[in-house]
C-alpha cells in the first residue's frame, strides 16, 4: 500500500533508518596494561614537564640574549624566543593529545537531539556527564599528569610578563628628544632646510631635524635601527604660517617664532598618535584618533577632546644662511599624558623658574 507523500505524489513513504547500533568497542593497550599506562603517564609527564623548562628558557633568553646578535644570519634573541616559546606550547598541545587518546576512557556516546531549551532534567543529566567526564579523564588517579600539565601552564604565564618589557620605556624621565640650539628644521619627506619665503600663510609642513638628513660631506647619524626610527618619532614636528595679528603668545614665548611661522610637536599629548589634520581658517589641529583639537595660535592650547597638555612648541630662529632652526630642545615633556609626566613638568617648571631667578 501507498501514501500521498507531503508533496501530493503517490510514492510509498520511507521508513525511518533503522538503527545500526554502534561497533564494538575495541580497548587500547593503556585499557588493561597498568604498566604501560604508567609509561605512556611518565611519557605526557616529561612533556609537560620540558615545556615548563622551555618557558622558563624564555624568559632567560629574553634577558641574557642580545638583540643585535645574530644566528645563521637571523637574530639570535628571535630565534631563542620563537623556538623556547613554540617548542613549549608544541609540548602542552602533544602531551594533552596523548593524554585524551592513551589515558583518557574513550567509550563511545550517542546523544539524542534536543530542543534548544534544555530541561532541567537535561540539565542534571549534563552536570552529571561532566562530573563523569572528570572521573573517565582519571585525572584523580593520575597527579603525575596532572601536575605537571598545571606546572606547564602557569609557566607559560612567565614569558607573557616578561613581554610587557616590550611595551616602551616608562614615560617617566623622557624629557630630552635631539633637537638642539642651531639645529635646522627640514622637510620630513625631502629633507631639504625651509627659509621662511618657503612657507605660505595657512600652509602646514611636517619637519623633523636635520640629523637625520646629513648634508654632503658630513657623518651620518651615530644612532641606527630602531633607536633611529623612535628618535625620528619623538623629534617628528609640523610647521605652521599664521599671520602674526592671529597670534596670542604667552609671554614668555612671544619670540619663538619667525613672522607668524611657528614650530609644534607631531605628537598628540593624548595617548602620543601623530597629528598633523590642520585647519588653516581656524588655526586647530586635529588629532584622528581620539579628535583633541588644539589651538596653534594660542600656544597650542586644547580647546576639545581627552588630551590636558597642549602641544609643546619649539622655539625657532634663523641661522646665517637664512634657514630656520631650533633654539632649543623642547621646553616641555613630549609624549602622552601619563601620571609621571606631569610630575615631571612641574618639577622642570621649578626648575626652569631657578634658572630665570
């Protein structure tokens, strides 16, 4: 006999796949041998235990292994890093496979489907497998494994503590950058000086020091690699052209600039993103990250946004030939707003009034 199937055909329904029940279940070696349970326990055990070592390595590496030495043409610091590290969490990952697949019960589950809610029923019902989950993973009856994986897991702590070293220098005592009195400004991209008649009113240029674009003849800078490009960072600058009627100096900066030109740093006093968004009818420079906006013909002041330093401005003067150049270093700390730096502004402002006294 047929039935009209849901789409209106006269074909005989399909019965359901009867169920084929599941293989029987073959037991491993570890299963009924206590002795080679026992090895394959120690085997997983030296894992975990070397890859403790290995992170251990880390960290020695890390202090001990000089940046700059190299190995087989790679550095030497990278490669101690990258095979202590790897060949740590290489261990965990084959001791923990070992485990499941040698120590661990391995009898086979069928789970029926289930409505998305489970019932509270269903719910004990999972409480209680993982609670059997626990016991089959005999991790009660194994310490040695067990032990040692949590031995192996908390070093890899370490190299993650020793990594936070990598994140900078502490802002607390960076007051210095290179630029120096009689230091001339360039053009960041060219490296060509700037005279005054090479800046227009409303014009903005990104400028940084001269060292780093030595002239014909003369000594390269004596600092290389990534000293070099944090040194460039720190040193990064934007030149502005106002006319001089806009300008409200303080007092004490009412000669830092050349005919309405004026010199900032490139660094926002925020978190340190380089800012050079510049809005020639307002006079604001504009930070992209977090929008603080400080005022360039008002000493830099912040007139909007999360920043509470304004932008430390360089004093500026012309040399013989006619190119402009630094004063001085800048007066003020040039890097974000940590706590340290304003305990070290006011202790430089005490000092600075000292020197004028």
């Amino acid at each position: 006999m047929s039935e009209l199937d849901t789409h209106g055909s006269n074909l005989p329904v399909a019965e359901p796949i009867a169920d084929p029940g599941l293989p029987e279940h073959h037991y491993r070696v570890t299963d009924v041998d206590e002795a080679q349970a026992r090895r394959t326990e120690r085997q997983i055990s030296l894992m975990f235990g070397v890859a403790t070592l290995l992170a251990i390595g880390f960290c020695v590496a890390y202090v001990t292994v000089d940046f700059e030495t190299t190995f087989l043409g790679w550095s030497a610091q990278n490669f101690a890093l990258g095979a202590t590290l790897g060949g740590a969490l290489l261990l965990i990952g084959i001791g923990i496979i070992q485990w499941a697949k040698k120590i661990m019960q391995d009898h086979e589950m069928v789970e029926m489907r289930h409505p998305a809610k489970s019932s509270d029923d269903d719910r004990m019902a999972v409480l209680d497998d993982l609670n059997a989950g626990i016991k089959e993973s005999q991790i009660g009856r194994r310490p040695l494994i067990r032990n040692s994986l949590l031995g192996a897991v908390g070093a890899l702590a370490l190299p993650g503590v020793f990594l936070l070293r990598d994140l900078g220098p502490l802002p607390y005592g960076q007051a210095q950058t290179v630029w120096k009195k009689g230091m001339r400004v360039v053009n960041d991209i060219s490296g060509l000086p700037l005279r005054p008649s090479d800046i227009e009113v409303g014009q903005l240029i990104n400028g940084e020091p001269a060292v780093f674009f030595p002239a014909e003849g003369e000594e390269e800078a004596e600092i290389h690699g990534h000293e070099l490009l944090a040194a460039k960072a720190k040193a990064a600058v934007v030149v502005v052209r106002m006319r001089p009627a806009d300008i409200t100096p303080d007092a004490e900066k009412a000669n830092w600039g050349i005919d309405g030109i004026l010199c900032y740093s490139k660094i926002c006093t925020h978190v340190g993103c380089p800012i050079s968004l510049w809005e020639q009818q307002t006079h604001h420079l504009l930070c992209p990250c977090h929008q603080s906006t400080f005022d360039l013909a008002d000493n830099g002041k912040v007139i909007f946004g999360p920043a509470h330093r304004p932008l430390p401005q360089l004093p500026l003067g012309l040399d013989e030939q006619g190119y402009i150049i630094a004063m001085s270093d800048f007066p003020e700390i040039v890097a974000p707003s940590y706590p340290e730096l304003a305990r070290d502004q006011k202790k430089l402002d005490q000092e600075n009034d000292r020197d004028g006294a």
